[in-house]
C-alpha cells in the first residue's frame, strides 16, 4: 500500500523558516519533519511513498538525490572525478516518488494529481507537517472494517496556553500543553480510489467541498486517536517539537 504525502504548500505562518525552505524540510532534531513522519510510517511497514511538491520542490528533491551520499562513508578520486559511497548505507529502504503538482494548486488538486502513481488501490494520506504516534495498524483495520470510502483521523487539538488546575488559591496540576476537548481533522487518512471522483480540478481544497460531499453521501468514517499528535503550523510549534526531541519526550519516536 502506498503512501501519499502532500508536501507543496508555502507554510506562510511559518515564514521565518519558509522563505528559504519548504515546510516539509524544517528540521527537528536535525531532519526534516518529512523524514521523521516517513519513519512513522516506516515502522508499519510502509515503505512506498508518493510524495505532491510544489513550493520549492526542488529541495526536497535534492533531499532524496543526494539521500544514500549523505547517510553513507564516501570515497572521493578527485583525479578522475568520481565518488564513491560505500558502506552500511541508510537504514530507510524507502521507494519515493516525487512528484510536481504546481505552486499554486489547492490540497484537492494535489492529491488528484497523484491518482497515476497510486495504482487504483487503498492508499494512506498525511500532510508534510505533522506527526503523531497514531497505530497506523488499527488504523487501517478501523478503515477495512466500515466499507466507505474514507477515513479520517480524529485528534484532540493542543490548546494554546498552559492549563493550570485550581484550589481554592493554590495551583494544584499544572499542563503545559493540555488536549482541548473537541475532535478536528488529523490527517492520516485511508482512502479509496473512489474518492477521486470528489475532487474536481486543481482549485479544490480537500478539507471543503469534498470531505463535505463525502460527509452528505456518508462516505466519510472518523478513526479516534486519543494519543500524541502536533502540527508544525508556527514557530512554537517547531519550537515544542524540538523541545521533545531533545529532552527525550518525543512521542511520535516509536521507531526506536
């Protein structure tokens, strides 16, 4: 089963890192949240990625390019001219299709556009921007279970600001990042190839009329995920995810 990856988006509220780098290529932990969310999927065995560029693509292909130079040792002759990498090599065994599906095309576009290279099957869908530790098993399983055409993954958004827990006047739990109450789209879809057929040209936005359309026609299945899930919409939000990284606490890591 393949897995397609929408990774062309400007990220315009993380501008202080997207004007030089496509969103999917800012760095926690020194690798891009696009490696860290291939990983994820990695663990569950799939391996096989289709991946929509679009703002400043050609990084992201220069990324995968030059992916087995980077991770091994390299022999270089500089009297002929040549290197060499040798070695163990990466440890990802990934088969990565990329493929440019414009600047400007809307969410809907993109995975239209992507129809071609899914080979009329099942597929698995996510933004380049956020992880979780979701159990993509029993995600799938919840997927096959219903029949319809698409499932969604139900997260519980993070609030905003901390959440402190009174008595009286003393402070007794204190949450750094406490789960809002209410269910929003997590991305990390199941779809079928009939969802294409909602999805008119490139101005489509998936999250509107076609997730509408699905919802009216009772296509749409809602996967609960109570777990660990965060999206790289701001600079906080890098900020917390490196944060994790680097003390430990980085719960999407379930590859390790």
């Amino acid at each position: 089963m393949r897995v397609a990856i929408l990774a062309g988006g400007m990220g315009t509220r993380l501008a202080e890192e997207t004007e030089i780098r496509p969103k999917p290529m800012v760095e926690v932990g020194g690798k891009p949240i696009l490696w860290h969310i291939m990983r994820h999927y990695e663990f569950y065995g799939f391996n096989e990625f289709v991946v929509a560029l679009g703002y400043k693509g050609d990084q992201i292909r220069r990324f995968f390019a030059d992916f087995h130079t980077n991770s091994s040792n390299l022999r270089v002759d500089l009297a002929r001219g040549l290197a060499e990498a040798h070695g163990s090599g990466p440890k990802e065994r990934w088969l990565v299709e990329l493929i440019e599906t414009g600047v400007h095309t809307n969410t809907g576009g993109r995975i239209k556009r992507l129809a071609p290279y899914l080979d009329n099957e099942t597929f698995m869908l996510t933004w380049g921007d956020g992880v979780s530790d979701v159990n993509l098993d029993k995600l799938l399983d919840f997927h096959r279970s219903h029949g319809r055409l698409a499932t969604v993954t139900a997260v519980h958004p993070p609030a905003r600001f901390g959440q402190v827990e009174i008595d009286g006047e003393k402070a007794i739990d204190f949450s750094e990042r406490p789960l809002q109450h209410g269910w929003i789209n997590g991305a990390f879809f199941v779809l079928e190839p009939g969802i294409f057929d909602y999805i008119d040209d490139d101005n489509t936005q998936w999250e509107k009329d076609p997730l509408e359309r699905l919802v009216k026609d009772r296509q749409l299945m809602a996967y609960r995920h109570e777990g660990f899930w965060q999206c790289m919409d701001t600079m906080r939000d890098k900020t917390l995810l490196e944060n994790l990284w680097q003390t430990g606490r980085a719960q999407w890591r379930i590859w390790d």
